[in-house]
C-alpha cells in the first residue's frame, strides 16, 4: 500500500483551479519529482499536501497518508488546523525555498530545531533534545557547535542543510523539498542533492523533489511528474520519462537541456510563456506553445496510459515518433 495518495487534488483561487485534478501515489522509500516551468502549481501542490496553503487558496481532493507504525491513515483533506499541527512535521514535513527566508534570524539554529522537537514531543527532556539537535547536525554535514550561530553567519550551503536538519527534527516518512538547490552554487547542489539521496536510503524517507531543473531531478528521483497549467501532463518512472517523453511540453523541456559533448549553440527555447494559472487557454492549455498542436487540442486531452506506469494526456500520444518542428512555430491565436 502507497505511503501517500492524492486524489483529484484541486486548489482554487476566486474560483479559478491553479491546481486542477491532480492524482498521484506514492511508496515508501520513494522519489518522485514535480517538474515544470514557474507557476504551473509545484509549489502549490506541495503547499496543499501540508495543508499551508495562503489565505484566499482553497483545496479540495483526496490526501491520505499511511506512516509505518501508524494504524489508521491520516485523511489529511479531513484535518482540522488543530488536526493538521500533529501531521505536519511529524508524518509529512517541508524543507522550504530560500533556506535564508525561511530560518528566524534572530533565533540561534539550535532554538529553532529545538522548538520544532519540543513542539511535537512533549515528553522529550532538555537533554534529549540538545542530543537530537546535534545529531542532526552531524547527520546533515554540519558539525553541532554550529547550532550556536544565527542564520546570517552561515553560508548558504549551510543554511539549507540546517533547513533539511530542520525537516527531519522529528523523522518524518514523508519529506517535501520545494526547489532546494536553487541558490546553490553547483558544487553545493551536487552535495545537497547527494546529501537528500543518502538520507532517502539511510532513513528509508520518502521524497517529493520540486524543481524546474530536471537535470538535477534525474539524478535523484525515481518517479517525475511533470506539471503544466496546474496538471500533471506526464508521470512516470524517471528512466523512461527521459528516454522516451511521450508529451509534447516534456519533449520540449527536455530538448532544452544541454548535452555535455554535443552540438554548441542555443538549446532550442519553448516559444510563449506559461498561461495565466487562473486562466489557462482552453483545451489543452498546452496548445499556444505546442508545434504539433490542430483543430483536436481545442478539446481537453484526459491521461492515457502509454505503457507500463506511464501516462501522458495529450491526445496524439503514444508517440512513435517526433515529426519535425520549425524552431518558432507557435500559435497565439488561441
Ligand atoms: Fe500538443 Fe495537442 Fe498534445 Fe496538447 S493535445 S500537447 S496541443 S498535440
């Protein structure tokens, strides 16, 4: 049984879905990435897995969250707010983006971590607490006299170790990481990400992974969802994704990665921008930007299975091949 499942998730503001209909699983022990362009509902998504989502956002859809050891699964679409603060962090926990933003700068890191274990283990001593703090600190790279500086004196690679240490406070099975390599340098994202990979392993952790940038996606997940609109356009194991895209946009996002070795030059750019999320074109939101879009994706592809755990909602799919596109090609008249 999935350690998460998700159903028909929606997330609405003044009535216009951001996030529409979004269904997933996931296992125990498991990866699964969330991909796509700014603003095609990742962060959103995850926000309403934790149910944190701002004022004036409303969610509605299935979360069920089965933790090993706990008996009954936590229907977390049904969690009051008083509900929901013994969730979050203890079942499901967040590790946020801008690691700088997100940590109290006038707290030392080991009031912050400490807050967060006292918070949800009442029992827990002073003691027991000070051990756990430097534990973790150790367990992310960091060394436990760094638990006495502020944020500021940190680097940044430090300060979104601390907000992994952070997430992991009170071991949680489930952890959701939105973005957390972005203001790395590369050689701080490769130990960040090879950091998330060993404690996936080591705690037997399950991971949501948010990015836009699918290199650093492949090289960590098992699973990758790709979003568009507020939906999820393709899903399926890492692998096979990459190998053999089966929908246009992720075709697109893929052809603009560059390959070590191969021809120099502009990586091909997906012509347009993403739609308005309250607003997206009709159909298939897809169709503006779309090469291979006709008459047909004025009409809403569904999700249809193009081979083992693979899906992809574009109406031409499965696709054998790729026909030849003009670099430019895109219709606005939509
Ligand atoms: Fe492109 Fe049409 Fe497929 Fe949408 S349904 S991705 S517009 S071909």
């Amino acid at each position: 049984m999935s350690l998460l499942e998700v159903k028909d998730l929606t997330v609405t503001h003044r009535g216009k879905p951001i996030v529409d209909g979004v269904d997933f699983e996931l296992n125990r022990g498991e990866s699964l990435a969330l991909a796509g362009e700014s603003g095609c509902g990742k962060t959103t998504t995850a926000l309403a897995l934790m149910k944190m989502l701002p004022e004036g956002l409303k969610q509605k859809g299935g979360i069920v969250l089965r933790p090993p050891g706990v008996e009954d699964p936590i229907n977390v679409h049904r969690r009051t707010e008083t509900g929901m603060q013994v969730v979050r962090w203890r079942h499901i926990s967040l590790v946020f983006q801008g690691a700088m933003n997100a940590l109290d700068p006038v707290q030392h890191i080991d009031d912050q971590i400490g807050e967060v274990i006292r918070l949800h283990e009442r029992k827990v001593t002073g003691k027991q607490v000070k051990a756990r703090i430097d534990d973790l600190l150790v367990t992310v790279g960091l060394t436990a006299k760094l638990g006495k500086r502020y944020p500021h004196q940190l680097s940044g690679g430090q300060r979104q170790r601390v907000m992994i240490a952070l997430a992991l406070a009170c071991r949680p099975s489930l952890v959701i990481a939105d973005e957390p390599t972005t203001a790395l340098d590369v050689v701080m994202q490769a130990q960040v990400l090879q950091l998330l990979e060993s404690l996936r392993e080591e705690l037997d952790l399950s991971l949501i992974l948010i990015s836009h940038d699918l290199g650093v996606l492949a090289e960590t997940c098992d699973r990758i969802a790709v979003m568009y609109a507020g939906r999820i356009v393709e899903i399926g194991s890492v692998e096979t994704v990459f190998s053999n895209p089966q929908h246009p946009y992720t075709k697109r996002l893929l052809d603009s990665l560059p390959v070590i070795g191969g021809r120099r030059g502009l990586a091909p750019p997906i012509p347009g921008g993403p739609p308005d999320p309250g607003d997206p074109p009709g159909g298939c939101a897809f169709h503006p930007r779309c090469p291979y879009s006709t008459d047909r994706c004025l009409e809403d592809p569904p999700p249809v299975e193009v081979g083992p755990d693979h899906l992809a909602a574009c109406h031409f799919s499965p696709w054998s091949s790729w026909p030849e596109v003009e670099p430019q090609k895109v219709r606005v008249d939509a």
